[in-house]
C-alpha cells in the first residue's frame, strides 16, 4: 500500500463518531453543568451584553480596517511628532536630520511657485535661527564651521527663492501681454482726452473726475455711467454737460472736494502698490546677514515673503491703480 | 483559525455558557475521536471525551483560557491528558508494567469495538488496526495531522514540541504505518493489541 493510499484511509477514519444519542444526552448534561457554574458567577447586566455584541461586532468587521488605520495613524502620528520635536532643534543635535528631511519633503510637495519661493524664505529663516541658536549655545566646540555651513545653506534657499521670484515675475509680465483688451482700452482712454482737451478748447465747461476702471478678463474697461450734470454750485450757472463729455463722465464725485478725494484714495492704492521690491529685499537679507545682523535678516525675510506674497494678489490692483492715475493726470489736464 | 473559532474564543474568553455550548458541538466529534484512537474503547472515550469539556470549562471559569492562543490546543491538552491520567489509574489497577514489550495490554471488547462494528473496506480496516499497533507518539500526530487535520503548528503546540520535531514525527509515524500495511500477516479478527507507553502529562498552564 503506498503512503497515498495510506492517507486517504486514514482520511476515511473521520467516519467514526460518537453516538448521536450520547452526544444529545452529553450536550444536556454539559449546559446544565455550565449553567449552574455560570449562575454562580456574577450575572451579566443588559449593558455587558451589548458591550460583548458590540465587541464581537467590532472583531467580526473592522478587524483589517483597523489594522491599516492603525498603521496609518502610527505612520503619519509618528512623522508628525517627530517634525514637531524636530522643529526648535540645530546642527548638532538628533533631531535635525529629521527637520531637514521634513523640509525637504515639504519642499518636494509644494507645486505652486509662489508657495515654494515662501517656503524656501521660511527655510532661509530656519537657517538665521539656527545660526542664532549656535552662537548663544554654551557648549564648546568649533561653531565658525557649524556657522559658515548654515550661511551656505542660507545663501542656497535665498538663490532659490530669487529664481523664483524671477519666474513669477516673467510669468506676470506674460499674463499683462496676453491681455490685449487692455490695450484696447488704453487707446479708448487716450481718445477721450482728446476729447476732452477738444471740448476745453471750446470753452465748453465739462470737468472730468474720475472713471471707474474695471478690470475683467480681458484686461482694463472704461465702464459707462449716466451722465452726471454738473452741479449749480460749481457757480457756474446753468451750464450743462456738452454731450461729447458724457463718455468722460462716469460715476463718481460731482465735486472737485470728492475729486481730490479719489485722487487721494488713488494716491494710497499707489502707495499700497509700492510694496518693496522682492528681489531688492532678498539682496539686502543676504546683505544684512554678511554684517551678521540676524534679526534685521529676519526682518528683511519677511518684508521679501510679504512682498512675494503680494505681487499675485496686488497684480490686477497695482495695474488698475497705475490707469487711475494716468487718467486722473488726464482730468487735471483737463481742468 | 478561522474567524467563526476566533469569535468562540473571544467570547468564551468572557466565560459566555452558550459559546462554550458551540464549541462543544464544533470540537467533540474531534475530540472523541483523538481519544477513541487513543483509548479504542467507546464508553471509556466518551467517558474522557465529556470529561475534557467539562474541565476546560473550569479553565474557562479560571481564567486560563487566555494562555492558549486556541481553544482547540486547549481541549487536546486537556483530553491527552485525561487519557494519560486513565492509563496510569488502570495500571494501578492490573499492577501491571505498562513499559514491558514482551508483556504487553491485551484489550479486548468485542461488543464495543467500533473498527470491527463499522462497515468498512479490506484496506481501511488494515488501515485502522494497524494503527494500534504503531507507538502511541505516533498514533496521536497521525490521528491529529491526517484524521483531525490539525496544521503542524497546532499539533506543535499540544504537543509542546517545535514545528520540525512534529514533521519528523510525522515522517516516521507514516513510515512505521507503511511497513506495518506492507506486512501482508494482517488478520482481521485477530485481538487489537495496545501498547500504551505512558508519556508524561502536559503541563496545563495555570
């Protein structure tokens, strides 16, 4: 008989089984055994019942998810704890490879030139501090090396961010030239104060305060009002507005007071438009930070970060403020 | 372990009667038969066979469950050794040397022999009474591994032994099998003849 065989006799063996009679009149006997032993113990209340339910349910269902959520949170908990401990750490210490890997990964992650070029200020930052920390760090040691290093590092992510700075600038300058409706509008502009300087020139008495510039899609638009008569109080009698200016006159202050206020209000979005320059503000960090003034370095950072972050949102304020001004200089023409 | 034995166990671990209840009817055809092959007497395996459910519920009730990673591994430790605890009371009893080969325990009940009452073909009953004439060690991993289809882990585990020395036991319990089979001398009317070597008892965790 050869081992097959041999096994799938054997296997055949599992035919043998107790008496079903026994085995009724054992299970009886057993329960009434377990329940006796059972009722000895302490009862089990309504609320244990359903926490045992409810913990088989659990086991029954969730048991895998569990597990990978488990592993997910230990995974990211534990990346983010250690960044956490990371963070306040300097050249020297356990933690600081894991900060450097935690930027770097950031780094790698972000997508958006504008948020890589703050990111890269931030880092630049991180390095002043940590050169801060170094030099007030009581410990012996050869510092000018551990200093020099973070300077390097600093002066890489300054280089970075002002390539970056450089490409959103030319992607800017990209966006303006692909905005032909602005041209468009410039000329229209231009137009009407030939038209204006025209009717001045006949003595007609039209004053222009303001055009109300909106800014679309397409770019820069002269946006059209009903015209405004020219107030009696002006002392100019009854004098109506020469119908040419009408396309001039647009809502807005029918007094030269409430024009000198718009022209103040456009002086503040020049002034707002005059954020410091990025590029200058990360040259005069790397400056500052060669005359090893470190928080003036800080400072000069966050200027070039508000900067940077400005130039995006600012875009289509700062180019509508530079019309606002061209055509308040129309108007003083004008008048 | 399959889920439905994970969930038994989970609550038995809470000492619940009606999943000790499930477990008895999952397990005791098991059990009895590991016993049956161990005892071949019918009333004496069902005597152990409850008596094993009976002392694993007083483990239950002790806690001690949570020492085995199955319930299974528990029912054979205990079952093995309620077997070996009869052996020794029946050989107090004959006052007879179980350890002598050339004396060995003639048992011999023909109304209770269920191998002689079960209809079976010329090769399985060669089969089965040859397993009574191999070594008791042996018996047991045959039993466990191909009758009860216990994974070499388990039978590890019940027997307190690793996974290799289990696999050579395996080994050479089939090949004593085999030539015992390949022996053409086999008489099925002969008298069974046990040789019941009293192993030491497992030490049940407490």
């Amino acid at each position: 008989m050869k081992e097959d065989d041999i096994l799938i006799q054997l296997n055949k063996l599992k035919d043998i089984e107790p008496d079903a009679e026994w085995k009724k009149r054992n299970r009886e006997l057993l329960y009434s055994q377990v329940s006796a032993q059972a009722d000895e113990g302490a009862r089990i209340g309504w609320f244990k019942v359903f926490e045992r339910q409810l913990s088989i349910f659990t086991l029954r269902v969730s048991q895998p998810a569990m597990t990978v959520m488990l592993i997910i949170v230990f995974i990211f908990g534990g990346g983010i704890l250690s960044l956490r401990a990371a963070r306040d750490t300097a050249p020297g210490d356990s933690m600081y490879i894991a900060k450097i890997l935690g930027e770097k990964t950031q780094y790698a992650l972000t997508f958006d030139v504008k948020k890589k070029a703050q990111l890269g200020l931030e880092f630049a930052g991180n390095r002043v501090k940590e050169i801060n920390k170094v030099l007030t760090q009581n410990e012996s040691g050869d510092k000018t090396e551990t200093v020099a290093r973070l300077k390097e590092d600093f002066k890489k992510e300054l280089s970075g961010v002002k390539d970056r700075v450089a490409k959103i600038n030319e992607e800017q300058k990209i966006s303006v030239k692909d905005a032909p409706a602005a041209d468009e509008n410039k000329e229209e502009v231009s137009g009407q104060e030939e038209l204006s300087t025209e009717n001045t020139e006949e003595g007609e008495d039209v004053q222009l305060f303001s055009a109300a510039f909106e800014r679309d899609d397409r770019g820069v638009q002269v946006s059209e009002s009903e015209p405004i008569p020219f107030p009696a109080a002006a002392g100019e009698g009854d004098n109506e507005p020469a119908t040419g200016t009408n396309l001039l006159e647009a809502e807005g202050p029918a007094t030269t007071s409430e024009a000198a206020a718009n022209s103040t209000s456009s002086a503040e979005v020049v002034e707002k438009s005059a954020v410091p320059n990025p590029e200058e503000a990360l040259y005069q960090a790397g400056e500052l930070l060669s005359q090893e003034d470190y928080s003036a370095t800080l400072n000069k950072l966050d200027e070039a970060g508000e900067a940077i972050d400005q130039v995006n949102k600012e875009e289509g304020e700062v180019l509508g403020a530079e019309e606002v001004v061209e055509n308040n200089t129309a108007s003083t023409t004008a008048n | 372990m399959s889920s439905k034995e994970k969930i038994l166990y989970y609550r038995l671990k809470q000492k619940d009667k009606e999943a000790f209840i499930e477990a008895y009817d999952l397990f005791l055809d098991n059990i009895y038969r590991f016993v049956f092959f161990k005892v071949s007497n019918k009333e004496t395996a069902e005597d152990i066979t409850s008596q094993t459910f009976l002392k694993t519920w007083n483990y239950i009730q002790n806690n001690e469950l949570t020492d085995y990673k199955t319930l299974r591994s528990l029912l054979y430790k205990v079952a093995r050794n309620l077997v070996i605890d009869h052996y020794r009371q029946e050989s107090r009893k004959q006052e007879l040397s179980l350890d002598q080969e050339d004396n060995p325990i003639t048992i011999v009940d023909d109304k209770q022999d269920l191998l002689k009452k079960m209809e079976l073909d010329g090769d399985l009953k060669m089969v089965a009474a040859k397993m009574n004439e191999i070594k008791d060690e042996y018996r047991e991993v045959i039993i466990m591994r191909y009758v009860n289809e216990l994974s070499v882990a388990e039978i590890a585990r019940i027997l307190d032994k690793n996974q290799g020395n289990v696999r050579v036991l395996l080994y050479r319990a089939l090949k004593t099998l085999r030539e015992l089979t390949e022996k053409s001398g086999y008489n099925p009317n002969a008298p069974i003849n046990i040789k019941q070597d009293v192993p030491d008892k497992i030490k049940i965790r407490s």
